[in-house]
C-alpha cells in the first residue's frame, strides 16, 4: 500500500516569504490533501476542511467518451451514469433512493470527454452510510435486461432533446470533423445510430462495466470536516475487497492535422449564427509553459476585458458574446473560439476579426504587466472558487479525472507563474494556426 501526504499552504500569506527563502516555491492549495493508494489500485484523496459538519463524496471514474473504442460501442459512458442509480441486490434501487431522501443527501452525476463523476452533498455523521451504499453499487452495480431497455430508451429521449439545442448541434458537429480517428470524435452521449442500436446490447454493457469500473480507474475524492484516520478505515473496510480488472482501451491516435477543415451546420430551429474556431492542441501538461499559455491567451484576447470583446461585444455590438477556452483532456484535444453573431451578414467579418487578433498575438508581445495582472486574477479566481466542500471537489475533479491526482494543481499555477510574453507569443505561433482548426458555422432555419 502506497501511502504519502501533499502538504498545501494558502498562497500569498505570511507562510509563502518563509518558503521562498528557503529554496522552495509557495504553494496555491490552501487545505493539507490526504493521498492514498490501496492495494486494489484504487487512488483516494481526502482533503479535510473546516466546513460547519459538511461533505463532499465524489467518485471520478476515468473513463469516458474517450473510452469508447469500439465500432458501433458509443454512448456507454453516459449510460451508465443512469444505470449506477438503479441499484444492487444488497441496495435496489429504491432502497438506495429512500435512504439518500432520509439523510437529506444531494446526489449527482455527470459524464464527460474523459471522465464520469458521481458526487454527493452529505454531512459528516452520514459518510459511513454513504460510503456503504456507494462502495456497494460501484462493486455490486444489478440490473435485469427490461429495465436495461428501458433506460436505454430513456437516453436516447435526451440525446434527441439535446440534440434541440443549437450550441450542442454545433459541438456534435465540430468534434466530428476535427477528429476523424481519435474517439474524441463522438460526444459524451454518443453517435446517433449508436444510441439507438442500446438497447439490443445487454451483453455488452455488462462488459463495459466490468472492464472501466475498476479500482485502478477510479479515484475517491472526500472533501470536508473529516478525520483523516477514521476516514481512511471506513474506505478500507468498503473499498478494499473490490477486485481489479481494469481494461484499458485501444485508442487510435488522430493523424497530425494539416490544413484547414469547414464545415456548414445545419439546425432545424431558429438561431443566429454561432461559430466556432476549433485548435487542434496537446494533451494536458501542468509543466508545458507553452501549452498553458494557451489559457492566458484566450483571456488575454478573448475575455471580457480583451480589446476584441471590447470591438465587437460593446462598441460595434455585432455579436452576443465571444470567449475561447481551451480543453483539459488526457489526449491531444481542442481550443474554441466561440461566437454568436446578431446579424448573418456579419460572419465572415466576425472570423476575420478573430483571426486579426491571433496574428496580432503571433506577432506582437504582450504587455508584461497585463500578463501578471492576468495570471494573478488566475490565482485569485481560483482560490476564491474554494470555499465550500462541493466547490473544492469540483475544481479538482477535471484535474483529477485526467492526470489520476492533485499534484498537477500545485504544477499548473507554478507554470503559469513561469509564463513570458514570449511563452504567450510562441503557443499563438505553434497551435493556433489555420492549417490546426477546423472553423464551424451554425446557421438557423429562415
């Protein structure tokens, strides 16, 4: 059993001058983290916080869309977040229901790209029921082929009514075309055809679960007012007799991309046009200067104070709003800049100020003093998302889900520190090219 502890100071206060001068850099994280691998390979972290009696209990399993390999096999990921709800022979379904109603739990989940997360809002007294009942349906998940059917019903009604709407229509479309191998490809809910192909494959969902929700690709995450030894022997005694078998799947890497890709997105609703400027960009790296200089560009020259916002949000008033963001995934994925426009005359105007911009951010250095005020607002947007259990354990998650822990924090916000002008120039230079994108149009009916 492998067994170590991150201490993490609050950045910025009295501590950090000490820490400077002894060699070592301030840390951002301001709560001690807990970290701890079972035998089974199941990673735990416990992050212990003053919170008045509350707690958050998330399990991220590390799989995703991205997991899904096989041909004619998508949308399984997101199935089973519904399915993990329907109980086990220990806990059916209502059961499980009844005693989360009667402790008065809030519990969620969500599925992503590379990652489905389960969480719940509890207060202390309750974690050792609550980790009986989760422990018990992530190793003992049950459920009979009917209801299987149904539920597979049930997901192909919210994939059509997702489908409704035009800022998904456009993502389904532009993650189609970006990546014509990589499973990124598909969205977390799947391929249509896939969808709605469900129901007929009871078998396979079962292997599905038995290959992903494994100990080794599952990571428990339990912020709040908790002690971490008594903790940690509740986990053991729940947790520990859960097998391995984790599969990994065989994902084909996406081919270099080499010029320019376009696409018309037709919607049958009404909308104004929405664009997206899909970048082709690395796999998330806490210590690639270059990569999270990415971040900083999409505030720098995208977000709310950039002089673009400024142009074409409040003085010319030709779109509703533009910001571009740049994907966490485990796997080379994409930056979006996003726009919707008010008048379809405008489009092209729009794209050609976007890529004015990029040239001026290619070309031009940034004003060093507008970077560190960039990347100190970083710092502070941060630290001040995490002041209540459930706000810590989601702002770790997406780290967590991708890099398996928490480290990557404290690596990310000392790279960020690192960051030059010319860091910022070179990341515009190398990824945000127009042989890298791939630009989307979603256009609605007349």
């Amino acid at each position: 059993m492998r067994r170590f502890t991150l201490s993490l100071l609050l950045f910025g206060l009295v501590v950090a001058p000490a820490l400077a001068q002894n060699g070592e850099r301030p840390k951002i994280f301001p709560y001690e983290a807990h970290v701890e691998v079972l035998d089974n390979g199941l990673t735990v972290i416990l992050v212990p916080m003053s919170s008045g009696g509350l707690v958050a209990y998330w399990t991220i399993v590390r799989t995703g869309a991205r997991d899904e390999w096989e041909p004619n096999r998508t949308g399984f990921a997101h199935f089973f977040e519904h399915m993990m709800f329907r109980g086990t022979e220990r806990f059916p379904a209502e059961v499980y229901n009844a005693k989360i109603t009667e402790i008065g739990a809030d519990a969620n989940a969500f599925t992503s790209d590379d990652l489905t997360a389960y969480h719940l809002s509890i207060t202390k007294d309750d974690l050792a029921t609550v980790m009986e009942l989760e422990s018990d349906r992530f190793k003992n998940l049950s459920y009979p082929e009917d209801l299987f059917r149904t539920e597979a019903g049930a997901v192909y009604g919210e994939y059509r009514k997702n489908r409704m709407n035009p800022f998904f229509a456009l993502f389904e479309a532009v993650q189609a075309a970006a990546f014509t191998t990589h499973t990124y490809g598909h969205t977390a809910m799947g391929y249509e055809e896939d969808i709605k192909a469900m129901p007929g494959l009871y078998d396979y969902s079962r292997t599905f679960f038995e290959r992903y929700y494994r100990p080794e690709n599952v990571v428990l995450l339990i912020v709040g007012d908790l002690e971490v030894g008594s903790t940690m022997e509740l986990v053991r005694r729940h947790y520990g007799d859960w097998q391995k078998g984790y599969v990994p799947p065989q994902i084909t890497p996406e081919p270099e991309q080499t010029e320019e890709r376009r696409i018309e997105v037709p919607y049958p609703g009404r909308s104004l046009p929405i664009v997206t400027l899909a970048y082709k960009v690395p796999a998330f790296d806490a210590k690639d200067r270059t990569y999270l200089a990415l971040d900083l560009i999409a505030d720098l020259y995208f977000g709310t104070t950039s002089e673009l916002y400024k142009k074409l949000v409040l003085d010319e008033q030709v779109v509703e709003f533009i910001f571009a963001n740049r994907n966490v995934n485990r796997d080379p994925g994409l930056m979006n800049v996003t726009s919707r426009i008010k008048d379809p005359a405008k489009v092209d105007y729009v794209i050609s100020e976007i890529d004015r911009t990029l040239a001026e951010a290619q070309n031009q250095p940034i004003d060093a003093a507008r970077l560190a005020d960039v990347k100190s607002n970083f710092k502070y947007s941060f630290l001040m998302s995490l002041d209540t259990p459930s706000s810590v354990a989601g702002s770790l998650a997406r780290i967590v889900a991708v890099s398996g822990g928490i480290a990557a924090v404290e690596d990310m916000f000392a790279t960020y520190d690192a960051i030059t002008p010319e860091d910022v120039q070179r990341a515009a230079r190398t990824y945000l090219t127009p042989n890298r994108r791939t630009v989307a149009i979603l256009r609605g009916a007349q």
